[in-house]
C-alpha cells in the first residue's frame, strides 16, 4: 500500500498511478514540514507572540509590542537583575443557551506570552515607563546621567 505524499506536482494514489494535484494552495500545504518549530515555519503555524520595535536614543530605549484585543490590566511587566520581562496570560469563557431553540453552546479560549530584554547596565532601573494605547504597549527606559552607549566597532577578519 502507498502512502500519499506529493512530488514534483503528483500525488500517487493507491493502486491509480500519479494524478496531477489541481490546486497550487494543497500543494504548498502539502510540502511544508509543519512539524518542524524552527525558522519561518514557526509564524507559518500562527505563533501568538508579538511582533516588538526597539528603539534607543540619547535619553532612553523605547519597546513597542504589539498586542491588540489586551487591556493595560492583562499585562504584567517585572525587572530582574537587568532583565525586563512583558507577559500577558489571558482566558475567556462564553456560554449561551436557547431552550426555545434547543441549543447549548460554550466556548473559552487561552492566550499568554512572554517576552524579555536584557538591559544595557547603562539603563535607570528607578525610570521605567509603560502605557498601552490603541493595541500597542509603549515603555520607556531612561538611560543613567552621563551614561554613554559604546560606539560600534568592526573586527577585521584574519
């Protein structure tokens, strides 16, 4: 007995040779390894962490992440030894009922995320900000007075 596994545009059928696959989307679907948690394929399978802008100036690092559908409340934001960590964890439970229409329906739903930055020494612990605003959590981290960022440096390959 065959197992159906696609190549080069055919799917071999049991017993019925190679039939030519008709839809571009099956066959972009079908040769994906889906297993595999590493690289593109992981945003492929609809990863729940969010998408993060960095951004540093002279006075502070700024973080931006997205995170629309959240309340301010849903989010919890920790220091620790330099490690700044923004994480969420949300549930929801609905329920509906019709006696007159004969139906029970109940639905729920779990989404929780974690993400962390490891801070520059150059940071001020004591002058953290956050806001969150149109689906977008904003924080601020000022930098130390006189605290200057090294400049980068490139390294000759020998």
């Amino acid at each position: 007995m065959e197992a159906l596994v696609k190549r080069n545009g055919f799917v071999p059928l049991v017993n019925s040779g190679f039939v030519p696959t008709a839809n571009p989307f099956f066959d972009d679907f079908l040769s994906r390894d889906l297993l595999e948690m590493t690289g593109q394929n992981f945003a492929a399978l609809g990863s729940n962490l969010p998408s993060v802008n960095l951004k540093e100036t002279d006075k502070k690092i700024e973080i931006e992440l997205a995170a629309p559908g959240l309340k301010k409340e849903d989010f919890k934001i920790e220091l620790d030894n330099n490690m700044l960590t923004i994480s969420s964890e949300k549930q929801e439970e609905k329920e509906e009922t019709s006696k007159k229409d004969n139906y029970y329906r109940k639905e729920f739903s779990y989404q929780s995320f974690s993400r962390s930055f490891n801070l520059p020494d150059y940071t001020d612990d004591n002058h953290i900000n956050a806001n969150y605003k149109d689906g977008i959590l904003h924080v601020d981290i000022a930098k130390k007075e006189g605290a200057k960022k090294k400049t980068a440096k490139t390294i000759d390959i020998k």
